[in-house]
C-alpha cells in the first residue's frame, strides 16, 4: 500500500487550527489518500520550515502541499514561482502546490475570497450581482477577498478602512478589475462610507484589539447581511451588532470551510461537499 500524500497548515500559533479537521472530513468523504497535520514555524524560519516539510526526510515522505496562515501569508507569496491572478491581487498565497521544476515550480493560491464568496451566495444564499457591498478594513484579510468579491460583479464595493491611505492602495491596485467586471469600486475613510449597504463584510481586526464595530448602524439597509471573517469568541462582537441593527449575522465558518475545500480542489482536482463539514464543525465548536 502507497503512503497517503503529506500536507499540513503552516503557521504560528497554529495549534487552534480547524483545518486538519477539516481536511481529514473531505479526504474521508472524497476516498482521497492524504495525511493532513499542523506545522509550527519559528517567526523567523518560514522558508526553512516549508522547505523541509516539502522535501521530507529519512522518516517522512516528500510533501505534495501545504496551507499557509498568519503570519506567514506574505512570505508564502514571495515562495511560491508561480502563482494564480487571485493571489497576485491579494499579494498574499494561502495555498502552496509542491509541483516539480519540471511542472513550473511550486505554485501558489488564495483560496480566502473564493471561500468568502462561495459561503455568501452558496450557504448563506445571497446573490452578490448587483448588490451594495462594504468591506470594513484593508489589510491582509481584506486583500484577501477583494478581487473575487468583485468577480461577483456586485453593483457597487466600497472599501472603508482607518487608515485612509492602506484603503485607497488596495482599491487602487483592483481598479482594473472592477472595471472590467462593471463594479464601481471607491476607497473611503470609516466616517465616509456612505448608507444602503445589502451586505457588509468585516475584515477588520477592531475585535481583537477589544474596539466596537468602527460604522453606524446605519449603514445597513434592513435585512442585510453582516458577515465577520472571524469566528467563535472574535465574532460575538460583530453578529451582535448586526443583530442590534435587523441585520442575518454569519461568522467566519463557513468562509474557513469553502476556502479549506478550494484549496483541497488544488491539490487533488475533486471538490468535497462542503455542508457535512461545516455542520461537523458547528456541533464541535458551537456558534
Ligand atoms: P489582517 O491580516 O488580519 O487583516 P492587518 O493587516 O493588521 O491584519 O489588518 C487589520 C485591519 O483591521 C486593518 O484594516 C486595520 O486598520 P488600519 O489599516 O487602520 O490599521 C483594522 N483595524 C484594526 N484595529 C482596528 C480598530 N480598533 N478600529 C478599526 N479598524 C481596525
């Protein structure tokens, strides 16, 4: 018998992490032979880290792939040789291949937006063409969504951030995409937002840092869909102010399900079914 192929999520921490759960629930379900674990990396040895896991030693195979998460989505993309029209707009990879020299070189991913998208129209049944869409924050998590949000081809994006410039950077480098997709895409201050939003979605780190949401309430018209990136304990925050302003609440969960089952498709071309997965993992950690 064949040894299953080795991937594991690269991180650090990285102990929390749902995704060999996850993984091991799709390998299960699809008859695919992989053996998915946890990889800690010292902050300052990512490249050694993956390196190794890829190459394997006396005691272990060679690694076919790997997830990649904070802090290490940059220098992920500085890795990888070549890499996919989402990853280059997010500056940021997910997702390493280990393919051969011969195939092109490791090949790198992000997977986060479609996840993200995927979660709204499929799970949470939203259709995102022709909406209003505010996305709260313009860091990695933000750049992370952007372009397949607007691959969408919602009516309008606008991109509200604190730091007014990290905003006006990100919009700027996804204009050519907006236009061709027909999104009115606009970078504005928290304060400059504007109203009429259908789905708000936050990829800010307000929460961690113990801050309220950083808009009004107003923003939404009712019945829009509020959706935090994050989830447990990090999210209570946002879906509670989403319930206090008549807005569906929906926590990061299921965007970490659909972004897993993108990136399980790159590597072993079969699609899971993402909704078992996600119920699993509600009963296990609530929410
Ligand atoms: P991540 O990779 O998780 O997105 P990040 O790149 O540090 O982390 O970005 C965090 C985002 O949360 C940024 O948009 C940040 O705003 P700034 O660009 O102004 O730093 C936003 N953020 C963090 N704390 C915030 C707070 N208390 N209020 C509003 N926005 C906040």
């Amino acid at each position: 018998m064949t040894a299953p192929d080795r991937y594991a999520v690269v991180g650090n921490p990285v102990e929390h992490s749902r995704s060999p759960f996850i993984h091991a629930e799709f390998a299960r379900q699809t008859g695919q032979a992989i053996d998915y674990g946890r990889l800690l990396s010292p902050l300052d040895g990512f490249a050694a880290t993956v390196r190794a896991f890829a190459a394997g030693d006396a005691q272990h195979a060679a690694a076919r792939g790997c997830n990649v998460t904070v802090p290490f989505k940059f220098e992920a993309f500085e890795l990888a040789a070549r890499r996919s029209a989402r990853a280059e707009l997010a500056q940021a990879v997910n997702t390493l291949r280990f393919d051969s020299e011969a195939e092109g070189g490791w090949f790198g991913d992000n997977t986060d937006g479609a996840g993200l998208v995927r979660d709204i129209t499929e799970r949470a049944g939203v259709d995102l063409a022709g909406r209003r869409v505010l996305l709260l924050g313009a860091g990695g998590a933000s750049a992370g969504v952007l372009g397949p949000l607007l691959l969408a081809r919602p009516k309008r994006v606008v991109v509200a951030n604190r730091t007014d410039s990290k905003a006006a950077d990100l919009v700027e480098r996804h204009f050519n995409l907006a236009a061709e997709c027909g999104v009115a895409l606009r970078a504005t201050s928290l304060t400059g937002c504007g109203t009429g939003f259908d789905v708000i979605i936050n990829g800010t780190a307000a929460s961690l840092a113990g801050a309220s949401v950083p808009v009004p309430g107003s923003v939404l018209v009712p019945g829009a869909l509020a959706v935090d990136m994050m989830y447990g304990p990090a999210a209570h925050g946002f879906l509670q102010w989403a319930a206090d302003h008549g807005a569906r609440g929906r926590d990061g969960l299921g965007m970490l399900v659909e972004q897993a089952a993108e990136s399980f498709f790159a590597w072993r071309g079969v699609r899971p079914d993402t909704r078992p997965v996600l119920a699993l993992l509600r009963e296990r950690i609530g929410g």
